[in-house]
C-alpha cells in the first residue's frame, strides 16, 4: 500500500518539483497551496507524513499553524517542515510545536527521501514490539536504532532524525572524538560546520532540560565533538 504525504507549499513549481520525485519514489501525494485547504482536508483524513513550508501565502506563519493543529490531532503523525527560512528562531519555534524534522530547501531529493523513508520506518516500529537487539545502552543513555527513541535517566528526549542519528553515532564508541564530517555521514546530510553546531547545541539543551547537570557531549576544539564513557 502507498504511503500517502500530504505537501503544503504555496510555490507551485516547488510543490510538483517535490510531489513528482516523490511519486517517482512509490509514494503517493496531495498538494496544497494554503493552510486553510490543508486544515479542511487533512481534518477529514490524515496523510502518513505532512511536508509543511512555514510561510503560506499572506500567512508568515501558516505553517507554525498548521503543524500544531495537525500535532494536537496526532501525536505520531511524522510532520517535516521544509522552508527556506533557516534562522534558529524559526528552527526552534518549528520543533517545539512538534515537527520531527526541520530542513531547509537547499537539501537533495536524496537526503530528502532518506528523512522521509527513517520517520516512516519510525511510525512503524514504534507500533511493532520492541527488539533488544536495536537498543544501545550507555550509562544513563537509551536508543533504540529501530524506533528512533532516545532516554536519559528514564525520559525521552525529543530528538530529530538528524538528532538522534547523531547522539547514536557519538554514543556508539563513548571517548572517540567524531568529526563534523562523521556526524554528517552518520545522519546523511550535507550540512556546514554552523548548523552543525547548532546541531549540537540543541540537543544539549535537549538533555539539560530532563539534566540540569548533563556533561555527556564534549567539545574536542577544532576537531569534533565525543560522547564520554
């Protein structure tokens, strides 16, 4: 059965450009160009993902709109912002609404797929008993590969795909320094050292709101960044 995804974006070019890859790709797609027409249709039925520009026409925040509707109705509904607006504010403000993922649209078709094929995956194994096999433990650290989940100390941290992929490639070998370049591999994405560190710095702040006393991720200064053991 096609997975369907629901892509809100007011640029119409842009929409097909993203709805013919995607169709190409086995998916199936619905466009909408506002948010009152997206807020009428998936309030009927909800697609299996929601791609979401943030600014939607007269509505600079439409998209903000939209995904906290669509997160009040469905706390598992995989929603992905993708916007040419990029500053920290807005990345913030996109994930504490609930959004799984916030990227910006200078991002392949490639990697693009690749968050959408992981957050559909997600779903699936959050809904299938839980294997030991895709858990990793370090001390106070859990993940599971599988469902995409992280735990500090018992609570679940919030992390995006890129995120999670991220604590999970630092945490697999505590004490070795990983690279920016790694840490890109690792969440296939392509990203400059600055998002990288923004990167970083929110999910420390991640884990600092269940710890205040949280140190696990070091900084190795012009190098890259360790989880300690």
């Amino acid at each position: 059965m096609q997975a369907h995804i629901a892509i809100v974006e007011d640029e119409a070019a842009i929409a097909a450009n993203y709805r013919d890859h995607l169709r190409q790709n086995g998916f199936r797609v619905t466009l909408f160009a506002d948010r009152a027409s997206a807020a009428r249709a998936l309030g009927h039925e909800l697609p299996d993902l929601a791609i979401i520009d943030v600014g939607l026409g007269d509505e600079m925040e439409g998209g903000f709109e939209l995904c906290r509707d669509l997160r009040a109705r469905s706390p598992e509904l995989p929603i992905v912002f993708l916007t040419a607006r990029d500053s920290e504010l807005d990345i913030i403000s996109g994930l504490r609404l609930g959004a799984d993922e916030y990227l910006t649209k200078g991002i392949s078709h490639a990697q693009l797929l690749a968050r959408i094929n992981a957050l559909l995956r997600r779903v699936r194994a959050l809904r299938a008993p839980e294997v030991k096999e895709h858990q990793l433990r370090q001390g106070q650290l859990a993940m599971n590969r599988e469902r995409m989940t992280a735990h500090w100390q018992g609570n679940a941290v919030g992390l995006t795909v890129t995120e999670f992929w991220m604590v999970h490639a630092l945490a697999l070998h505590p004490g070795h320094v990983k690279s920016r370049q790694q840490l890109m591999d690792s969440a296939s994405v392509v990203l400059d050292d600055n998002t990288i560190t923004s990167h970083i710095k929110r999910i420390r702040r991640k884990f600092l709101e269940i710890d205040a006393d949280f140190d696990a991720i070091e900084t190795a200064y012009g190098v890259g960044y360790r989880w300690k053991g």
